[in-house]
C-alpha cells in the first residue's frame, strides 16, 4: 500500500465501516460553517437565538447516551495486572472479537470525517498528534473546539506513524453494544454505540488521560485530571498551580475565579480547567501545559455567581448539549440566574412547564473555545508551559478534611493524593455522604495499575530539585446543622493567597498530625464575616474521624498489593503513629 502511515490507516478503516464518503478536516471557519449546516440539515443541531448566542447551537443526544459510561470502558492492556483492579479490562484479542463486528459496515450511508488534531499548544514539545475518524458531525464540530484540529496538526505529523489513532462510530448507539476500549501498548482507541462527549470526543479523556497517563509513565511525564491557574499578587508576579477535584467539587470554577482581593491586587488567570500535562523542567522545576483548547463544561448550577467568566464566554461559538431552551431561543439549565419562566422545550425537546421534572438534563453540557473565556491567561499557550508552584487536591468531606493543610514533603503529598475522597451528594446518587475514594481524582481516568501510578509519582519527584508545594482543600466542611461552614466560590481565592504565601515561606501555619494547618490569623478574612468559632471548627482535626479515614485508605491500598509503594504504607503508618491511633 502506498502513501503515509496516517493516509494507510485510514483507508483500513473504511474498507471496514464503509462510509459512503470521506471528508479530511482542514481546521478552517468556512468548514465549521459547512458542517453546522449539515448538522441542522440533519437535525443534529438546532441554531440558538444568533442575536444573543451568536454562533452557539444545541445538539440533543439520545436519552440513554448521556454521560461516560464507566462500566463500559476497558483497558485492553496485554496482561490484565498492568490494568489494576480499579480498571475494567478487556484481553485485546477480546476487545477486537467483540467490536470488529460493530464497526464492520457500521458507516454505511454515512459521512466518515477525519480529523486530525494536536493535543498540547501548537510548536510545543509537550504536544501530541491525534488522529480520530468519526461518522458524527457533532463529534466533528465538538473536536475543532476541543482541539487543534486540521492542516495544523497535518503539518505536525508530517509522514510520522507518531499519532494516536482513534476509531468512533455511533453505531445504532444501543447501550448493549456500547464499548469505549484503551489500547495502551498500540495507543489506540476504538469507541462505538454512543456520542456522549466524554466517550465520543476521542481527543478528552480517552487520548488525553487513558492513553497519556500510560505514555507518560514510560516517558517520564505526567497525565493528570487537573486544572492549571495563576494568581497574579500585587507586585505582578504570577504563582502557578495544579489542581485535582473529583466531580461536583467546583474545578471549573476555581479555575475561572473573579477575586474579590482584586483592589488588593489578588487576580485569579485560567490555564486550563480540567487537564494538565507536567513535566520535569531543565531548572528542576515541575512545567505544565493545558493539552486541550476549549472546556466541556457542566451546565447546571453555572451563572454569574458561581461562575461569571465562563458565563461571559458561552455566549458566542459554542454548542451546547441537552439544556432547556426558552421561547426566544436562549439557552436555560437549572441553576443559571434567577428562575426559569414559565415554559421551556426541555432537553428531550417537549414543551415544559414547573413541576415538571428537570428541563436541562443534570449532566448537560457546553462546548466551548478556551480563548472565549475573559480570565484566560495570556500565557496559556506558551510552548514550554507554565511553572506550578503548588499542587492542590481537594475532595467534598463533612467532617474529616480541614479547609486546607499543607504536606510535609513531595513522598507526604502524594499520600495525601493517593488517599484522596469525596462524598457523594443527593445529584450524585440516592444516598448522601457515601464516601468514594478517587486518588488524584484519577480512578475512572488513569490507563494502568494505580499501584504503579503512585510509584511513577515518586519517581518523578525524586527528580524534581525544586518540587511544587502539595496542598489538600476542602470547600465543603460542615457544622453541626449540614450547613457549609465556608463561603465557597471567588472566596477560595484566600485559601489560594495563603498557599502562595507557604510557597514563598511566609504564611503562617501549626503542625498537626495531617500537616501544616493555617493558625486562625493567617488566612485574609476582612470583609467576611466569619466568627472565631467557625473558622475554628474549618480548620479543626477531627482525630476520630482520622482514625476512621485511616482504616478506610488501608482497605482502599490493600487491593494494589505489592504493586502499592512502601511509601505509601510508610506515610500511612506515620499518620497512625502522629495520630496515635491503634
């Protein structure tokens, strides 16, 4: 066969799928504007109201293809332990004999695109090519957001076999034929039976996450669930961190914060809100680049409170998935400013009224381009990427984890991650308060063993000379009635301003036996009013909830077995011993 690898494959794939035409996609605006036609030609898309959303438009998917589907996303690793036992996995012998009759034909009067796209700023040595062939033109238009997509990425590749290919098709987005399938050894990704962002936008978690987090341990470099921001102090200098939260823990909105400290001269710069590639710079320092070029974002509970930039940024080429819309074609979720009026077309596209259930369904979406959002900062796509200061994980707990404490050191931090969880809430499940353990918010995203994932984690501190500080939050302590103790939202830009000033070794803090913990007088509390009692109880070390906890992540690392680093049971020892527990 002649022509290039890229050129070879995708031929293979269509002598499979059988598409009745192939449209490379070059990137530029006059093909987004062929494709929105195509998508409302097929009703795909329906075009939102072009005076107030210019641009934007709504894709409505299938009722039962409207989140990932974590139990049906494998690892298909050669040996089933280099998956771990909190991945699915799936022999890729299996994997193949299942899904290859799936896709056999699966394209059949249809449109196959192919796109090329760069995960990574363009030029920069962090990035990667992707290759995903698609026969969905909302998948198409989503990835040129989501991505560098087109002639760009082409130029990067060149001749190069060095992309990841990716294979999507809808299928006849039947559940019961639904896989999402990691091939890490090939770097290769088969996704059919749903058009959900998470398992159909190859380029997000599946390349992005699954298939880097393996790459990056044989490389020596990081894949992580995190967002990246600055904040700006008054002399202008700019103290980058890292952030990962499991889901329904305010990610996105931390990473877009508008400061009340702003007169202070305490401004908050969004590098990306949900993905981080880190690396070991030459200076010793860890460096991270956001890989994607937009944010898939979650509609309810988003509005000018909660989150006033991204609100200012969807309000002009995005598309927006299984939201209400109202009479005059504006976009409407639960949530959003002020209540809804009295009739809508909820997300399945029937009439609505109150009482009814919700309009917008709670795990609609917005896809929109990074570079609409007002809190961008102006060096969100440096080539080398930006130096991360401090590391953060944060989690959703009651009563165990004070507001926020500092580890003792980097082998300290990443125990603090390894044993990170969240409580689930009322939105999440029927039960409140059921705790989930999620290290490093990566349990349903990293593609290996998560044994050997903290171990790779060791490794790349131990060759960091100037590590970043490791941080743990907590937004969502609460009192003695269930109400939150903290104001939450633009106000955790004073939890941020106190781990900058740790950084620089100037905040104030009290060793505990979890770590260093703010002394009541060094978080900048003027204009909240927040009584000595309550900061108190925010910062407070709950000993008998430590215990519990400590059993808890014991029954968690035992399942890694001797994948687990003795690190990790050395620090998990040592907090029983400062705890005193038995």
């Amino acid at each position: 066969m002649s022509g290039t690898p890229l050129e070879r494959w995708v031929d293979e794939v269509a002598a499979i799928t059988q598409p009745d035409r192939i449209v490379w996609c070059d990137g530029s605006d006059e093909e987004a504007q062929r494709l929105y036609e195509q998508g409302l030609a097929e009703k795909t898309f329906y075009r939102l109201n072009q005076k107030a959303y210019p641009g934007c438009h709504l894709h409505r998917s299938h009722p039962s293809d409207v989140a990932r589907t974590e139990h049906l996303t494998f690892i298909c690793s050669r040996r089933q332990e280099d998956a771990g036992p909190t991945n699915n996995w799936m022999s890729p012998e299996e994997a193949r004999a299942k899904t290859l009759p799936l896709f056999r034909g699966a394209m059949r009067g249809r449109t196959m695109y192919v796109l090329p796209y760069i995960m990574g700023p363009v030029g920069s040595p962090f990035s990667k090519v992707g290759v995903e062939v698609t026969d969905s033109v909302y998948v198409a238009a989503s990835m040129r957001i989501m991505t560098r997509l087109g002639k760009v990425a082409l130029e990067q590749l060149g001749s190069s076999e060095d992309f990841c290919p990716g294979l999507h098709s809808l299928g006849d987005l039947s559940p019961e034929r639904r896989f999402i399938l990691h091939f890490p050894e090939e770097r290769t990704i088969w996704s059919v039976g749903s058009g959900y962002g998470g398992n159909a936008l190859l380029g997000k978690k599946c390349f992005s996450l699954r298939i880097a987090s393996w790459m990056g341990r044989q490389e020596g470099w990081l894949a992580e669930h995190m967002l990246i921001l600055g904040l700006e102090d008054p002399s202008g200098q700019v103290w980058y961190m890292a952030a990962a939260f499991p889901s329904a823990c305010g990610k996105t909105n931390l990473a877009m914060l508008v400061s009340p400290l702003a007169d202070q001269g305490y401004r908050v710069w969004t590098v990306g809100d949900d993905i981080a590639w880190l690396r070991v710079g030459p200076d010793g320092r860890l460096w991270a680049v956001n890989p994607e070029a937009g944010f898939f974002g979650v509609a309810p509970g988003t509005s000018d409170r909660t989150n006033p930039n991204m609100m200012a940024a969807i309000r002009r080429s995005t598309i927006f998935t299984n939201v209400a819309i109202t009479q005059d074609g504006l976009p409407w979720w639960e949530g959003i400013n002020g209540t809804g009026p009295d009739s809508l077309i909820d997300w399945r596209g029937n009439r609505w009224s109150p009482g009814s259930d919700k309009a917008a369904h709670p795990n609609s979406r917005f896809t929109v381009p990074a570079r609409n959002c007002p809190s961008m900062s102006p060096h969100w796509e440096d080539p080398q990427g930006v130096p991360i200061s401090a590391i953060i994980f944060g989690g959703r707990r009651a009563r165990v984890a004070p507001l926020v404490y500092q580890s003792f050191d980097w082998q300290h931090g990443v125990f603090v991650g390894a044993g990170m969880a969240s409580e689930t809430t009322a939105a999440a499940i029927h039960a409140v308060g059921v705790t989930r353990r999620d290290p490093m918010a990566m349990l349903p995203f990293c593609g290996y063993n998560m044994g050997d994932y903290f171990a790779h984690w060791l490794r790349v501190g131990a060759r960091l000379s100037q590590p970043p500080a490791i941080f743990h939050v907590n937004w969502f302590r609460t009192g003695e009635s269930g109400q939150f103790l903290w104001p939450g939202f633009g106000e955790n830009v004073r939890v941020l301003k106190w781990i900058v000033e740790r950084v620089q070794g100037k905040g104030e803090a009290t060793e505990t036996p979890i770590g260093f913990v703010p002394t009541p007088g060094s978080l900048d509390l003027e204009g909240l009013s927040l009584s000595p009692e309550t900061m108190e109880e925010l910062l407070r070390v709950d000993r008998d909830a430590w215990e519990q906890e400590l059993a808890e992540q014991k029954q968690f690392f035992e399942q890694f077995g001797e994948r687990l680093p003795q690190e990790i049971w050395q620090e998990h020892a040592a907090l029983a011993a400062r705890l005193g527990a038995s």
